[in-house]
C-alpha cells in the first residue's frame, strides 16, 4: 500500500541580502536534501522575500514507519542546516483508506 510523507517547512536565511543571495541557499539545500533523503522538493511559499523560504518535501513508500524514519532524518539535517534556521515546520502522513 503506498503512503506519502508530507513536510512543509520554513528556514531563515539571515545572510541573505538579496533573492540571489537566497537563491544560491536554497538551490545548495535543495540539492543536497534530494540527494541524501531521495525526496522531491520545492520552494512553495515566500518567493519574494529575502530572508525566509517556505519549501515542500515529499517522500512515498510501503511503510509508515520508514516515512516517518527518513522525515526525522530529514529534520535533524534541517536542524542542523549551517546557512540558515528551521523556523517552522508541518508533517503529515497520507494513507489509503
């Protein structure tokens, strides 16, 4: 049965003085984020603004609890993220009924 995992977060980027500053940050996040979790990721949200991003990630699989192992994993790599904060962040999980 397929399930998909949900995690809506924002991260500030206090460096950013620019859109091209924030940019460059995302894009490095973004890469490294699809890279290491396998996770389709996007910018969703504050588009215009310097210093905040609001992004989306999406992961599928068979088992609840290795969505729920990877969407921690990804958290504590956000958490941990050098160029800026995780400020906010949702997660669900969406199953079949």
């Amino acid at each position: 049965m397929l399930h998909i995992g949900i995690l809506q977060f924002s991260v500030e980027i206090p460096y950013a003085l620019s859109l091209k500053d924030k940019r460059s940050a995302i894009k490095s996040l973004k890469d490294r984020l699809r890279r290491s979790f396998n996770v389709s990721i996007a910018e969703i949200d504050d588009l215009d603004v310097c210093t905040v991003a609001t992004l989306g990630a999406v992961v599928a699989g068979s088992e609840i609890a290795h969505l729920n192992s990877s969407m921690d994993h990804l958290l504590n790599a956000l958490q941990e993220w050098r160029d800026g904060t995780l400020v906010d962040h949702q997660l669900e999980i969406i199953s079949p009924r």
